[in-house]
C-alpha cells in the first residue's frame, strides 16, 4: 500500500454523507475524506424554488438527533447569522429550502475533509493482502489528473438521478427538460405559448404552482397531466410518521424480503404525495385567478399517462392515454417539464467490482445489514457502508432527509467501537411485534 491508510472514505458529498463528516468530527481518533465531483456543495440547485419549503422538520437537521450540543445544529447556523430572533418570530417547524441549501453549505465550508472537484472512477477491493483495504481512484475534474486514496472502509452516498422513460429522451433540454433542472430553464420557460407539466408529485406540483403564478406576468397555458388517480397529500398524521423511527426500521429490517415489499407499497401515502400546504396553495391560488368565472388557460387532468414524446416542427406531440376511459389521444405542446421522480444513482465502478462479490435479494437490490453494511460473500473486516437503494431493507425512513441521521450514528459508532452517539430505541408510541423484535 503506497499511501496512508483512512479509517473510511466517502463516497459522493450530499446531505447523508455530509452529515456522516459532521458527526465525525467529534471523533478524531476515526481519520476520513470525502470526495465529490461537483466544484463545491449543492443540494439540487435546480429546484431551489422562491418560498418553498422542506417537507422535513427544521430538527432533521445533519445532527440534531445524535448530538443537539454540536456546532453544525441549524439551530446554531441561525445563531451564528443573526437569524435566531427572526427564526423565533417566523414560528414555522418547515423551513425554507433555499434555507436549507445555505445551512448545508455553511456546514462543509467548515470541514478540511471534504474535497469537491474530484470523481471517484473506480474503487478497488484489496481483500487479499495482510490489510485488507479500498482503494479509491480520484479524478482531479481542473487538471484530469487521477489519484489512489486508501482506506479500510467506504461509504457510498450516491444519491439519485433523474428517471425519464427511453420514450422521453433525445430532446432539445430546454424544451424537455426534468424538474431537476427547472430553475435553470425557467426563463426561457414562461415565454413559450404552451407548458405541459408531467408527473403529481411534490416536484410537478410546485413547479405547477410556480408557473401558475408566472401567469401573471407572461401568457401561455399551462396543462398538467399524471397517470395518478388525482393530487393526493402526503400523510403527515403523528402516528403515520413513526413509521420512520429507528424502532419501525429495525422491525421493518427483520422481514422477509417479499414481505418488506409488500409493506412498502402499503405505506405509500407516507413515502409518496404532496406537502398538503402546497396543495392548499394550489388551490387557494387556482381559486382567486377564476374569481367571477374567469376562464384561465389551465388544465389539469389525473388518469392520464403520456406513452411518449415527439417533436413536429416547433412543437412537442404527447401521445396520452386515459386509461380509466382507455382512450388515446395526442396532445399539442411547446414545453415539457418531466416530474417523472428518480432512480437510484449506482456508479458503474460498483457493479464491475462488487456485483459478483455481494449478496442480491433480487436482480436489482443488494442485501444490506441493519447497520448499513453491504453483505459480501466472504467474511471481511473492512466494511463497505451504503446509503444508496435502501427502500427495500430500511422501509419508509431510506429516503427521509431528516432521519438520515439514524445511519451515521450506526457508522459512526461502528467504527469508533464505541457509542460515540446514543442509539436510541423505544423512542414512539406504537409497537409492531409482540417479540421486542424492534
């Protein structure tokens, strides 16, 4: 080995591995880098839309749950920008996504370990030396030039990327664009005569708000189309967001697999849906811009599910079926924003060394331990952490911004041997099995 030795490497600089370096910052004795290809931190700068909020309590923050003394509390970043009072007085548990973006970025300006600018393009498993160890090769994204790290244990934070049907690619990206890109195209946007939203989620719906409001000072109609049965919040009820406590993943980790499944699609109204203030707002607006039976140039339509897109001239053909009626029709646009969701971000690197080297529960889930470790054919002693495609062994919580806290403590405190941070159990009202298999 020709280089120094880390105790853990990161892999990609979003929230989760962000909060991962925070939290190890009380520990010194655990040595880490973390490695991005972005030149410096942002959290999906394309939907950084104006009033818009986290659908994540202010509490989620990157450490609240493990230490509420640490330095890196939003609590504190309000403090330490004078925003303390001005927080007190807005009196909301959601805070502003803009907000949030800024918070998370004044947290890595703050920790030397953090490398932006530099792709992981390869990790390589060293399990067959007297230390075994990870090599990861950096790529410098200025001068090209690459670099080896080692360590004896990864974490892969990935994140997502967009999902678009093969049908909805091969376009001009400032006329079918996804809604990760939206606040980049947003001017060339309004000044089209016609924009087709596609997709009910939270994304579609406050891009949707936003150009509604945008009609104020511009025209074009604006349609909306989704194969969902109709605009349906998500649930927010107290005992519904217990499903996302350490106590309900473990329960729901000590299921079989077709089992986890099927649980998942049972609670989809806590994991898909939209912010119901949002909805509110759609439809208080809707409800003021038609006042006197004003007729406005917009359309929405549920059960309806765009097959694919063609470009005729200068316009965009939607070939859309309503599969309640089970009628097709075309459908005239000039602007597509595609609010079609995500898919898990898995680099090629990982599936070239490692898909023959871990366990699969199917042909596109791995098989993760309660504590985030990837379940590997041999025994081994450096672990390879994830933070990736967990819905199918962590449940509901996988993709919760605000809890993902509950992984890095388990890292954390994996590596140190000790808790380092409590682990908290026993911690709502509800239980899910007789046996304490919590």
């Amino acid at each position: 080995m020709p280089g120094k030795l880390y105790d853990i490497i990161g892999v990609g600089i979003g929230p989760y591995n962000l909060g991962l370096a925070a939290l190890l910052d009380n520990t010194p004795e655990i040595e880490g880098l973390f490695f991005d290809k972005t030149p410096k931190f942002e959290w999906h700068p394309g939907m950084l839309i104006e009033r818009m909020n986290l659908t994540t309590p202010f509490l989620g923050d990157l450490v609240t749950f493990a230490d509420p003394t640490s330095r890196f509390t939003y609590i504190n970043y309000l403090h330490e920008h004078n925003r303390l009072y001005q927080f007190y007085f807005y009196n909301k548990f959601q805070i502003p996504r803009q907000e949030y973006n800024h918070y998370l970025q004044w947290v890595a300006n703050q920790l030397e370990q953090l490398h932006f600018g530099y792709e992981v393009i390869d990790v390589i498993d060293h399990e067959n030396t007297a230390e075994p160890h990870y090599e990861v090769v950096v790529k410098d994204t200025a001068s090209e030039k690459q670099l080896s790290y080692f360590a004896k244990n990864i974490a892969m934070a990935t994140g997502s990327e967009p999902f678009v049907l093969d049908s909805m690619t091969g376009h001009h990206n400032e006329d079918v664009l996804h809604t990760n890109r939206y606040m980049y195209e947003k001017e060339n946007l309004v000044e089209s005569p016609h924009i087709t939203v596609i997709g009910s989620g939270q994304s579609a719906i406050e891009v949707f708000l936003y150009l509604l409001k945008e009609q104020e000072n511009n025209v074009f109609q604006l349609t909306l189309f989704t194969r969902s049965s109709g605009l349906f919040q998500l649930e927010k009820a107290k005992f519904g967001q217990e499903y996302f406590s350490p106590d309900f993943v473990s329960y729901f980790h000590s299921l079989g697999f077709k089992q986890r499944l099927d649980t998942l699609d049972t609670l989809g109204t806590l994991r898909k849906g939209i912010n119901p203030q949002t909805l509110m707002e759609l439809y208080e607006t809707l409800y003021h811009k038609t006042i006197g039976q004003k007729p406005q140039p917009v359309i929405i339509q549920p059960n309806t599910e765009v097959k694919n897109i063609s470009r005729q001239n200068d316009t965009y053909i939607l070939r859309c079926h309503q599969w309640q009626k089970e009628n097709s029709f075309d459908y005239e646009t000039n602007k597509v924003i595609l609010a079609t969701g995500y898919k898990p971000h898995i680099p090629a690197w990982f599936y070239d060394r490692f898909k023959d080297k871990i366990v699969w529960e199917d042909e596109d889930h791995y098989k993760v331990t309660r504590d985030y470790q990837l379940v590997f054919h041999d025994q081994r002693d450096h672990r390879f952490f994830t933070m990736t495609n967990l819905e199918h062994s962590h449940g509901t919580a996988a993709t919760n911004l605000g809890l993902a806290i509950q992984k890095n403590i388990k890292i954390v405190n994996l590596l140190a041997g000790r808790d380092v941070y409590p682990d908290r159990h026993d911690t709502i009202f509800q239980q899910f099995t007789m046996d304490n298999n919590r």
